[in-house]
C-alpha cells in the first residue's frame, strides 16, 4: 500500500488533475466512461496449495475472450478478493490485462473497509491496468453507514481516483443496500460513471435510472437472472456470473433486448432462470451444476440457441488431483484459503 509520504504526493498530483485517457472526468471529453454491455465476473483459480493459480487464470481470460463482451470485471464477489492479499489482488488485475483482448475494459474491484485504504487501492489498480474501478460499500460498519457517510466516501475515492468509478450495492453479501438518494447525489459526482446493482430489486433499479436522467449515469445489473427486466426499466448492460459458462446466450439476450425484440428475449430469459439458478445451487458439485444449467438451456423451444456447450473456464485443482475442478460451494470441500465453504458461486 502507498506510505504516508506517498498519499501526501498523491493528494497534491490529483489536485492538479492528475488523469489518465478511458474518458474519465479530467479527460476533457465532456461525457463520462461508456460501460453499457455484458462483463462476466471472473474468477479466481486456486491450487491444491492454496495459492493463485495464475496459468489457470490466463486460460480462462482466453476462454471468454472469444465472446462479444463489452469487458471484464475482476475482483468483485465472484473473485472473492476478501482472500486475497493486496499484492496478490494487484497481481491478478496486472495479469488479467495482459491476457486480456485489448479492446475490452477492465473493471477492477477495489474496495476495502476505509476511505484511505480504498482510495490507494484504486490507484494502484489503474497503475497495473485497470480501466475503471468498481467499489464496493463498506460493510463492517454498516449499522453507521448512512446516506451522509456513504455520499462522503465515495467522494472522496472518486475525487482522487485517476480512473472512473462505479458504484456496487450487493447487499446479499454486505448486508447494506447502497440508499437511492445516495446514488442520486453520487451520480452528479464528473468521476463516478455507473452502478452495478446486485440487489435484484427491479424496481429499485428503474428508480435509479429515472432519477439520474439527467446525469451522465449508467445502470449494470449484477445477475442474468433479471437482465431482461433491468433493460426493460433502462439498465445499460449486466454484470453476470453465468456468462462465464453460457456467454454467447448472455451475449444474445443483451442483443435482443438491444434490438427491441422483446417476445424472442423474453424466451431466452426465460430459459436463463434455470441455468442461472442452477449456478447457484449448493447440493450438486460444479460438474452436476453445469450440465444442469447447459441441460436447461438446451431443451427444446422455438427459439434457436447453440446447444453445445461452450468452453468451461477452470476453477483450479483440490485434494491433489491435478486437472479436478475446485468447487467452492456444495461440493463437501471448503475454500482453500478460508477452511469455510464460500458463500459465492465460482462461475
């Protein structure tokens, strides 16, 4: 992390208009960073030891990397960073760009529990790579985390941030719903371009999109399982778990919806709960789980979609056996850095 030294430095270049150019606020463009599109979260690969497996990473950036994403979002929930060391969070942002198609953004979770620690963070982040930031609310405090104190941090992330920020509310994790007003008042902020909202709340989400008409504000849903509804109500795009293992009918849904054809996105939608819910289960291992959810897809419907299966990312090796897939959930096994069972899903 940056020493104090640093942070002094850092405060006085960012006051100056310190910038860099993926269309941020001090880019002198006049309109904020464009983040409409599909972003499968990606995950991070553990070996038998416990340890990054970074190969495995850069294999599975390859695999996605053949879908029409508009980009990638790394360290978020789905990257569990809460396991990771800082370094280690740099080093899979760093390697992730590298592996990555040059023209995909790059959102990088870089979220911590204070202001400072977020704001270093994200600038770290944008040094090896990252396009823009997203951050996550503060939780360990949440029972002082009011509309004031929210409005307050991630001003100031964003007022020293070299890259836009986008703000994510996912209360299933956080315990804390990132408050309407709050984001209102946070999208006037020149540096903050967007929200990812987990919440699932639809209602919620055409409510931000209505009141932050006027602003240059972009709205993502955190899950497939509702894209349909979020772009039904002015969301821009999704950030979804299970484009990792069916992006290429993530991609197609994003396309329908974009084109106005409702009654045909309304089938694949509705085709996608399944799959999207079967992602999520916890009694089946992660092999059962993706014939489950590739099953459900395929079944027959007049709608006609790709009924192989795509290419499947790696989630790491357990028990010694190389070539198994790691299973955080269900599997029996717990989480090889935590000894607890993750509460996320690993697609």
């Amino acid at each position: 992390m940056l020493g104090r030294g640093v942070w002094s430095s850092l405060r006085q270049g960012l006051s100056r208009g310190l910038s860099r150019k993926v269309g941020g606020w001090a880019s002198g463009e006049g309109r904020k960073m464009d983040i409409a599109g599909i972003y499968p979260p990606v995950t991070t690969p553990f070996t038998a030891i416990a340890e990054v497996d970074y190969g495995k990473l850069e294999e599975n950036l390859h695999k996605l990397g053949s879908f029409p994403f508009r980009g990638f979002v790394v360290q978020g929930s789905n990257g569990e960073f809460p396991f990771l060391t800082s370094i280690e969070r740099l080093e899979v942002v760093s390697r992730v760009r590298q592996a990555m198609p040059k023209d995909k953004l790059l959102l990088a979770g870089s979220g911590c529990e204070s202001t400072q620690a977020t704001v270093e963070m994200t600038v770290s982040m944008a040094q090896v790579g990252a396009d823009a930031a997203i951050v996550v609310t503060p939780c360990f405090y949440r029972g002082r985390m009011s509309s004031a104190a929210l409005i307050h941090h991630y001003t100031k992330v964003a007022d020293l941030s070299p890259i836009p920020v986008v703000l994510y509310s996912v209360p299933a994790n956080t315990g804390l719903d990132l408050p309407v007003d709050a984001v209102v008042t946070l999208s006037q902020h020149p540096n903050i371009v967007g929200i990812k909202d987990s919440g699932g709340d639809v209602t919620r989400m055409g409510l931000i999109v209505h009141k932050t008409g006027r602003q240059d504000f972009q709205v993502l849903a955190g899950s497939a399982g509702f894209l349909l509804a979020s772009y039904a109500v002015g969301a821009v795009g999704g950030v979804c778990a299970l484009a990792n293992v069916l992006g290429a009918q993530v991609c197609q849904l994003e396309r329908l919806c974009l084109t106005g054809q409702w009654e045909d996105a309304q089938k694949l939608q509705h085709r996608l709960i399944e799959p999207n819910t079967a992602m999520k289960q916890r009694a089946a291992p992660w092999e059962e789980r993706m014939c489950a959810a590739v099953l459900a897809l395929c079944m027959p419907s007049c709608l006609t979609l790709h009924s192989v299966p795509p290419p499947v990312p790696t989630l790491g090796t357990h028990s010694g056996m190389p070539g198994t897939p790691f299973c955080c959930l269900g599997c029996g096994l717990s989480h090889p850095r935590s000894g607890l069972m993750s509460p996320y899903c690993p697609a």
